[in-house]
C-alpha cells in the first residue's frame, strides 16, 4: 500500500475510533428506533464500508493520468477536514447526537469556544472536507458525490438548527455570532 492511501485509511479509522469511544461514553440515547433510523445507519455503514474499500484498491475511476497535484491537494483538503471534525467533536463531547437522533439532551448547553466560536457545524463542514480531499487524494470522479452530499448536509443543519433555536437557551444569540461552515464567511 502506497503511503498516501495508507495515511488516508489510518484518518479514517482514527476517525471512527473517536466516534465510537466518545459515543460510548455519553449516555445512551433515548430516540426511538424506526425502520428510518435504521435506514440511515445502515448507508452510513454502506458508505464508510465502500470508502475504506476504495482507499485499498487502485484509482476507481481516475480523474486525471498524472494526479501528483491533485493527490497533494485533496491530501492538504483531506487532513484539514479531519482534523476539523475531530476537534469539533472532541470540543462538542457529551452534546453529541448521531445525525438520525436529532434532539435535545437534558443539561444540553451551547458549545461556543474553540473551533465553536467560529463555526456552527464544525464536524458537518470537516466531513465534506475530509470526503472531497479523499476523492481528489485517490483521483476519483467520485468526488462528485461528495460535492453532491452538500445539500442534504446542509438541509441536516437547518433542521438541527431550527430544534436548537427552540428549545435550546442561547442557541439563537450563538447563531447570530457565528457562520454555519465558513468562518466569517458563510
């Protein structure tokens, strides 16, 4: 194994093995358990399954013969957005919910320091980093579905940002001091 798709394959194992610690930790969740719920983490699983395949086999599609450029940019792309949504998570800790499990924890208070205090959706946003740099980092034209998650991450938001502003003291001043994605940006 090449040392970039090796480097690809440790962030995204690491990744899951904070995911999984961190979720262990928290208590477990109260969402009730519908055959939607069940759909969903069941393409999380499909697709965390098909990327950690695609870094072990060769280019899928190749954009480009000569991807020396790409592969450094999607690489940079790549580790920026892990290191965001890691950090995201960490910072966010027990306030966590899986995506599908959209609800309010008792004793659930805004997370506005660190990578918060720039930024709404840390993890949302280093996620799509981390999928485009991986797609460019292994030449794939499946950088395209990546790019084409966009919208239905940023539909999650909006949803999670509406219960939030509900139900959640502080949220509504938080959202007026800081951008969704993009810091000072968007």
């Amino acid at each position: 194994m090449d040392p970039l798709r090796f480097y690809l394959l440790a962030g995204l194992i690491a990744h899951k093995l904070v995911w999984e610690v961190m979720k262990r930790r928290t208590e477990a969740s109260t969402a009730s358990r519908s055959a939607g719920l069940t759909f969903v983490k069941m393409v999380k699983i499909a697709i965390l399954v098909g990327i950690l395949g695609q870094t072990l086999l060769p280019d899928i599609l190749p954009l480009a013969s000569d991807a020396f450029g790409l592969r450094v940019a999607g690489g940079f792309l790549y580790t920026a957005g892990l290191a965001l949504a890691l950090t995201g998570r960490i910072q966010l800790g027990d306030n966590w919910l899986d995506i599908e499990n959209a609800a309010i924890k008792r004793g659930q208070r805004v997370i506005c320091n660190g990578v918060y205090g720039y930024v709404r959706h840390p993890i949302y946003a280093g996620d799509m980093l981390l999928l485009v740099g991986l797609e460019l980092a292994l030449n794939s034209w499946l950088v395209i579905l990546a790019v084409l998650l966009m919208p239905v991450i940023f539909r999650q938001t909006i949803r999670e940002e509406h219960l939030l502003r509900n139900s959640l003291p502080g949220y509504a001043g938080y959202c007026e001091r800081t951008k969704r994605f993009i810091p000072f940006v968007a």
